[in-house]
C-alpha cells in the first residue's frame, strides 16, 4: 500500500469511525449472530488479496454483525471499555511510528513520556507520592491488563519473601497468598501461573457487604505461620468484579504490614474514580500497599489496553522480572541513569502506549471522564431508589459507585430469564453473577454514550419484562 | 472531543504519519537525546489541557527527538519491528471500534476472524494441519510477544507433566526445562515466572553452528530422571537472537518426545521467513512440536503487537489456563461451541489484533513480504562475500537468513569501539552480542525500508571506520 491510498483509506476509515459511533445506538448491544456464522463468511484458506474496497465492505458485512457493542449506550455489561477520539488518535499515531519500548534506548520518548504519564496520573488519582518514578524505592509502569499487574504483583512479592532465591531455587512450595472469594479470578489465575495452587490460596471470609474481614486475615496468617507456612502476598480490591465490594485496605493493610506480606491493591476497575477528590475515599490507606493497580481503559475513556500499575518496593519488582542477555545491553542502562520498561512486565516488547494518555490529557484533560463518572454515580442512585420501591425486586449489595446488583424475589431461575429476556431485546445488555448463592443481575451504568434516559429505559424494561 | 474534531485532527496526523515516513530516513536512526532530555520537555505535573495544536507541534518537538527509528532504512539493530500501512489502518479500526475479545461472547467477530487469520497463515507458512483451529487437539492464538507464547507453552507443559495437579499443589519442585544458552531471554523469564529456578533450567550444549546437541539433551534429560525429577519442557529455537542459530528440531522432537517432554519451537524471527516456499526447510520436524510461536510484528510488517501461538496440545493449554468465575459465564460456552481466548492467554481483555493481519492479507497480500525477504537473505549473502574479502573481519556464526554475526580479529575492544563510532554517525544502527566469548556486531538487515545500497552504504562505512 503506497502512501496516497493510505492516505486515503485513512480517511475513509476515519469517517467510518465516525460513523459507527453516531449509529451504535440503532445496532443490537449483543451481537446476534451464532457461534460459526461469522467465520462462515470468510474463505477457509487465503486467496489473492482483493483489495480495500471488498475489505471495506465486509466490515459491515463481517465485522458490524459480529459485534458485541461495548460503546452502545445500553451497555451495562462486565465492566465498560470506554474508546474516545483522543486515545484513537493516539493509537493511530503509535502504530504509525511503529518503534520499541522494550529499553529506553529502543526509544527513549516511549519511556520518557511514559513515567510522565504515570506521575500525572498519581496527581489526578491522589494516590501516594511512595508510587513517584522520583520516590526512593518506587514507580510506576503501563501494563496491558490488570491481570498482568496482578501476576506482577505476585512476582514481586514472591520475589521478596524468598530474597530473591526464587530466581533460582525451584522450592517455593511454603508461600501462602490471601484473598476474598470477591477478587477477580485474575487472582487464582496469577498465582496458578506462578506455580502457587489453589492449596495454598486462602479464601478470606468477607461480611456482609462482600469485603474482606481483616480479622479472619489475621488469623488465617496466623495459622499458617504456626503450620512453618510463608505468608507473602495478600490482594485487597477496590471494587470488586461482583458488586464493586470495597475490602478494607487500610485495616489490611495494618494486618499485611505487621506481618511482612506483601500487599497489592486491585483498584482495576473503581480506583480512576478517584479523578473526582469527593471519591478520594476509595484511596483510604493506598498508602500502605506495596502495589496498586487501577484501569484507565474501562471508565475513564482511555482506549484498551492501559493499565496503571505502581508499586513502592521497584527492587522487588526488578529483582523478579530483570534479565539482561548480552543482546540488550545498552550503555545508558549499564550507567543506571535510565528505566527499562521490559523488566517491569512479563513481555519484553512494549508499545507506546503512553500516547493515549497523554493525547487524552491534553485535549480533553479530566473534566470529560469527572463529569461522567458523577453522572454514573448519581443514576446509580436514582436506579437503587427505583428499585427499592418495586416490591419484585431487591438489591443485593451496596452500591456506592456505579453497579447496583438486583434480583427478583422469585429466585434464581426468574432473576436468570428476566437477563435473558432483557438482553434478547437488543436494546441492552446486562451480565450476571453470583453472589452468596443468589443470581444476581449486574446493572453497570460505566459506558460514556449512556445518558440519564438509557438508565431509565433500561429500568422501565426490566419492569416491564418481571411482570 | 467531538466528531468534527476527530476528523479533522485525524487526517493531519495521518498526512503527519505520512511525512514521518518519508523523511525519516533523514533522521539519526538512534536517538541522541540523553537520559531525562524529554521528560524535561514536558512538566512536571498535568496542568490544565492545552489542546491539540500545542499537542501536535509536540509530537516533532517532543517525541520525534526521542525515537530510535525502527522504520529507518539503517536500522540493522537487534530484530526489526516493521510497520506497514495496511497494519496501521487496522489498529485505527480495532482502536475505533472499542470491542473485547477476551469472550466468543464478549464480540464473536473478535474471536472468529482471528480463528480464520490463524488458520490462514498455517497456510501461508506451510505449518503442520495439528495446529489448525479444527483439528482434533490443537489451535492458534494471537499472543502479544514471543515472551508470552514461551510463558504459555511452560505453563501448558506443567499442567501436562502433572496432569494437572498444577493448579492445586504447589509442590512443582521435581520439574525440570531445557534449552541453550542461545535461546531467547524470555525462556529463563517464563521458567521464573512459572516459579522454576535457574536449578531447574538445564543448559543444553550447542554445537559450533550454536545450534542445539541432540544428543546431548538426551543425556541431560536421562541423567535428571535417574535423579528422580520430571523433564517437562524443551524449547527449540529456530532462529537465535544471538545469530539466528537453527536448532535441529527433529532431531530434538524425536528425544522429546521418546521422553514425553513437551517441545515448543520458538521461531519468533526466523518462523515469518516460510512465507517463501523456498525457506520452508525452517518447519523441519515442526510438526513433531507440542508448541510453536512466530512473530508477524517482527519480518512481516503487521505492526507490533502480533504473535503467532500454536498448540497441538489444546487441552493442556485450556487446563493450566482456564478459570470460569460467574461473572463470565455465557450461554455459547458453556455449550462448548465457541472458543473463549482469554482461556488461551495470560491476560484476560484482549485487543481485536486479528483486523492487522486480515487488512494486511487482503491488501498487499503476501508478496511485498516474500519480496523483502528473498531481498534481505540474498543481501546477506552479498554482504558476507564482501566481508570475507576484507582480513581485517571474520563472520562468527553461519547465516542463511538475514543476519550476520561480525567482528573484527583485532579483538573486542575494536569490535566494540566500532560498533559504538558506526552508530555516532547517525546513518545506521548495530547492536552487539557474544559468542561464544566473542563480541560481536550484528549486522541484522530486516527493515522494510532498507534496499541494497544501505547494505552496501552500511559495510563501507564500517570498513572505513575500522581503518
């Protein structure tokens, strides 16, 4: 492809851009079609290439039907994953330069911009300064997922608690990690990878808002060091995947400290909040972890994939993840006067991802994300009064933020089909859970294009349906 | 910002992404920029935003100073990462469109297009029909990095060799893993990760092609079971990043595989060279392999992020990797009918990669990148022969692809000290490493935009420098 046709497919895709965005609304939320039918309309083995104008047809022929749209208004799903023009752009661009991030002197821009970025972000979240790429022992890097900044997490941490013999010794059968039934399954699946099984994952007891019970912590890390066990790694989360539970992290925290475990806190979802200072709360006793995690890409509009990730032990964190062939050696690195990203993460190459941030923050900057973020909140609140005067329904959790968790006093089985039923009309979409047992239908009010009016819909057609 | 905005700042920084491209051969390939020089150039902390124009002029202000130019016609450092117009547009649309892949149900366009692309480059590539996507055990996923496929193969092979005990038991003490010193940083860095120790990493002697000694992995492996351990996994390398060394794959599956130890063959840069017909005596014994990843970001042209990761062994992967929580169940997988990538990878969101390759196949096709290849291998094979006519240098290590490994018989001192003057010039960029206690230049000629006249500019500059 020559420069004039990317030029101008470029700008063909950019109104087309446009244009999904403008008739997202008229599409089914859920995509419809069955498992096989898109696949179905592609050949089964590569042909000739046929050019931009069929490729240009079949994404509304192929693609369009085969989405499930996450930027529909009616989007109450999972958790959002909100794109905006900005972050688009920025990826445009970083494709565009198609360089390495991998080492500072693979480009230096791409780290340079980026711990930029990460220090912002702990002036707009109000998270601790011991998270400052200028601090003594910390900072901060983009991962691609909160998974990854969990794993990483568990890494370090295991990193520490062994001193380091992990590196070596293949015996780290004693180590001991902690978490609710509540956190997200990136948790089990962390410490799997890390060759720690479910035998030595505690289930923490939570109450009876589904947050962790810093006591039981306490007596669990007791019995397990009686047991000649290691304790080393406790996850608390700032929103909980199931309904937005918020563990005591500072009450935590007390517990990790005193015993030398290692605590990270999963903020992925709630934790870019706190752009607004009222919900700074939800940064209580963040001072006092040793990692931290929180998503730009699902409220804040920053596009997939951003995860922030900082830590305040970066010793431990180089310690689990550096490795230095021969073929990386780099004279600024030797001199240590630089940051190498790639020993911060599980992957060695990077993309410059540090773009969409910085594209965002300076064209549209915060107030954008703050005011939807307060909106979300504050119909999440007309939602529960609506809900709690509807004698069918009940909600299931607290519901500070932006999920309400509903379900019909019928039971299981009506709660499930009144989620099918909802989600079948193409104009919403809604997952559920479980929670102490209960089938719960999440109703996550987090996409950027939801207005006051979907909220309402939404509701008048979940009543509609339970009748 | 809104749509006009959009539009608008979308097309100046595609005529911007243009103009990169045209005039960067006029720019150093390595930055010169020295530790903290950009991160001056922007404050301290975000101020209130300043829009876009401010923003754009920073891109040459800021950025374009800080960029090592991967896309350089000189860049003949570590492996190339080539990007190309079709891929660009790509991630423009997956950024655009704002979907998840991590579920069938989360966008089944997202998973079956990547499905198709997968099994298309099987085709292209002329890999084994175990790993087709309907074939009876095996499957392909797209990865972000070589060090992901690596880390993921370990951990399917872990569950294999423990039938599964892995996710429960923490007790993984007894396995051991194979390789050479020349295989890629991210074996030792998967293996640590996966909490298996540099004494549970053995390290297979290598031939005087740096290639991989069947015979003696056999004797490791034979030794390490009468010692009462479990040899599990063995990575074979085609193409080094060291040289580009071939293991003999076969050879190594067929010890592997008398052993019951999983084999994964890592051909991040060299796997993309079958493309070519001709080349296709790189997939020796490939079709023996429990495993196998290549790297269309690095030789092909599909921007970064993009690896190729196949399985034979779906159901070792799926078990080491897969966790149900409620909050993900749907309908389409719990009937079996769908795959759920996630399940595949350590992340769980993942970007609609698939689009860079369908973009690519169905635009340009193939040709442009079998063209470059067959150019760059033939180029290689030029420069050797000119630098066998020079006593001053010896080659270091065989190379029928696109690498040559040099050094100066002066020792490594000069070696050193010219590769250091070649890359003050501004015109081009090696990268060093070690054979064998020998410092060595890379001459690694990948980049899209190199002719043969960079070549040649390339080894008469070095050969005016080392006078």
């Amino acid at each position: 492809m020559q420069a004039d046709e990317f030029r101008a497919h470029g700008h063909r895709l950019i109104e087309w851009i446009i244009d999904y965005h403008s008739r997202v609304e008229s599409l089914p939320v859920e995509s419809t079609v069955a498992p096989g039918e898109i696949a179905a309309l592609l050949p089964e083995h590569p042909g000739e290439p046929d050019g931009f104008e069929a490729l240009f047809a079949d994404l509304d022929r192929v693609v369009v039907p085969g989405l499930t749209n996450w930027q529909h208004p009616g989007f109450f799903a999972w958790f959002p994953a909100n794109t905006t023009y900005p972050a688009i752009l920025a990826e445009l661009v970083s494709a565009g330069l198609g360089v390495q991030g991998m080492s500072w002197a693979t480009s230096p821009a791409v780290t340079e911009v980026e711990t930029r970025m990460m220090d912002w972000m702990i002036d707009l979240l109000g998270l601790p300064d011991a998270f400052r790429s200028t601090s003594e022992a910390g900072g901060g890097v983009i991962q691609g997922s909160a998974s990854e900044a969990t794993l990483t997490s568990i890494l370090a941490a295991r990193w520490r608690a062994t001193e380091g013999a992990v590196n070596i010794d293949s015996d780290t059968t004693r180590l001991v990690a902690y978490a609710t039934s509540q956190a997200h399954s990136s948790v089990e699946k962390g410490l799997r990878i890390a060759g720690i099984g479910t035998d030595h994952l505690r289930v923490v007891p939570h109450d009876e808002n589904f947050a962790m019970r810093p006591d039981a912590l306490a007596d669990l890390i007791a019995a397990d060091r009686a047991a000649g066990l290691v304790p080393f790694w406790v996850c608390a989360t700032v929103g909980t995947t199931n309904s937005l539970a918020i563990d005591p992290v500072r009450a935590v925290a007390e517990v990790a400290r005193a015993e030398g475990v290692w605590l990270h806190v999963d903020a992925a979802m709630a934790g870019i909040a706190t752009l607004c200072p009222e919900l700074r709360w939800l940064n209580e006793g963040v001072e006092l972890a040793d990692s931290y995690g929180t998503n730009p890409h699902k409220w804040m509009g920053i596009t997939f994939d951003c995860n922030l990730f900082y830590t305040a032990d970066r010793i431990s964190l180089l310690g689990a993840l550096s490795i230095l062939p021969e073929y990386l050696r780099t004279a600024a690195a030797e001199a240590g006067a630089v940051i190498d990203y790639r020993d911060w993460q599980v992957p060695l190459g990077r993309r410059f991802r540090a773009l969409k941030l910085w594209f965002t923050l300076r064209t549209d900057g915060v107030a954008p994300a703050q005011a939807m973020i307060r909106d979300h909140v504050a119909w999440t609140q007309q939602l529960a009064e609506w809900v709690a005067d509807d004698d069918r329904f009940e909600v299931l959790a607290p519901h500070p933020l932006n999920l309400l968790c509903l379900a019909l006093r019928d039971g299981d089985e009506a709660t499930a089909a009144l989620i099918s039923a909802a989600n079948a009309t193409g104009q919403v979409l809604f997952t559920r859970t479980v929670l102490d047992g209960r089938v719960v239908l999440r109703f996550s009010i987090g996409a950027r294009t939801t207005r006051m009016a979907d909220v309402r819909d939404g509701w008048a057609l979940l009543q509609r349906l339970a009748s």
